[in-house]
C-alpha cells in the first residue's frame, strides 16, 4: 500500500497553464482529484491529472464528501489532491484543510499558486508596486465590517479587493471616505484568465455604477491605486 498523502493545490486563477510545475506533477501522480467546478475549469484537471484518478467535483460533492475522502486515504492508501483556487495562502480555507489532515495523521503538503490579483496585473500590463512614481505597497483585503476599506484607503497604497461583487456603492463610498480622489483610477476584473473574462477600467466615482452588472457578481477583484496610471501603467514614467 503506498504511503497515503494529501497534496493542497494553488490551482491558479483559472488557466491550466497557470498551474505550476510542482502542482502540475503533484496532480498527475494523484489518485483522487478534489476540485471546485464553480472556480476551476474542465481543461485544468483534464490537462494535468492522472486519465485513471477518480475525480470529487464539488458541487455536487460537499464538505462532507471531501472529508470522506481523506478517510479512504488514510484507509486504504490513496494519494489525494485538493485544488484550492489561486493561491491556498491568500482567502482560502487552508487552516481548516491542514487540521483535517492532521486530525487524521495524514501527511501533506502546501503548494503555493498563482493569485488572482498577479493574474489580474499581468491581464493590465502593469505593476502594482511602481516606483517612485506611485505607491510602493499593496494592501490584499476584503469588504468586513471588522476591517472596513476606508482604514486601509488611508495609507494611498494600491489596493487589490476580493470577492467585491455585488458591493459596489459600499466599496466606492469607502474608498472615497479614506481619502482617494474621485479620479483614482480602478480595474474591475472578472474570471481573469478564463472564457468570460471582463476587464472594465474606470474612475473610482464610477466603480458603483461599473459594478452594478449583474455578472459581477461573483468571482470579481477590484484593484485600485495609483500605480494603474491614466493609461494602466504603459508610460514610460
């Protein structure tokens, strides 16, 4: 019987060539994949993972189904890869995924993936730490009533949002109460690297009105500072 091991995966935003080696190899010598359908697409596991391993797509599997699967692991010595969207560090379940494994005695191991805000980046043609011109840090965050954005508007860092669809008016009210310009410019991005891509550059006074489609809704990263530039960082300052 093989040595039973969880493997947790940083898919990347979407793109199977986006998969690093070291998670490409991993999933290939898999014997179970556990993925999500709603964030990952068909050809990312159809491209790197073993013809013969058993496929756990959630939905329709539940949390349930996956912890299942780390008991035949153990049980019966399977190899198991759980693919966790972007990269597992960064608004992920990783804590609770580790003490699973753990709680089980199962040996595992992290690989780190692509975020969705370095994809984001790449898709603008832009660097979102520029100097001296602009800022020279980058905030992560999300919408919280804990941590409102309007704390950290106030550094005037470039800022990468996640998960702000369906919060448009709150986050341009935020932004502008923390001291951003009107005029600051903002990227609204949707399914970076995947088929229904939006990229929709606008002024931070018209993020509310950009963000109202519908489409938005979901899987949808705001960046936001100076370092996009007037024309997205493509000068030559």
């Amino acid at each position: 019987m093989k040595q039973p091991k969880i493997w947790f995966l940083g898919a990347g935003p979407g793109a199977a060539d986006l998969l690093t080696v070291r998670a490409a190899r991993a999933l290939a010598g898999a014997d179970v994949v556990v993925w999500g359908t709603s964030l990952m697409s068909d050809e990312l596991v159809a491209e790197h993972a073993n013809p013969d391993a058993e496929l756990v797509p959630w939905p329709p599997a539940q949390k349930a189904d996956i912890h299942a699967t780390y008991d035949r692991a153990k049980d019966e010595g399977l190899v198991v890869a759980r693919l966790l969207w972007g990269d597992p560090a960064i608004y992920g379940t990783m804590r609770e995924e580790v003490c699973e494994a753990q709680s089980r005695g199962l040996d595992y191991e992290i690989v780190p993936g692509v975020s969705a805000y370095s994809a984001a980046a790449a898709a603008l043609g832009i660097e979102l730490t520029r100097a001296p011109m602009s800022s020279r840090s980058l905030i992560l965050t999300t919408p919280s009533a804990k941590e409102p954005v309007s704390a950290f508007a106030r550094h005037g860092a470039t800022m990468a949002i996640f998960m702000a669809g369906k919060r448009g008016e709150d986050l341009q009210r935020e932004l502008l109460t923390g001291g951003y310009p009107p005029e600051t410019r903002c990227a609204v991005m949707h399914r970076i690297t995947r088929d229904g891509e939006v990229i929709a550059p606008c002024r931070l006074d018209e993020l509310a009105v950009t963000l109202v489609t519908p489409d938005l809704d979901r899987h949808t990263l705001v960046l936001v500072g100076a370092a996009l530039g007037d024309d997205f960082g493509r000068d030559d300052a």
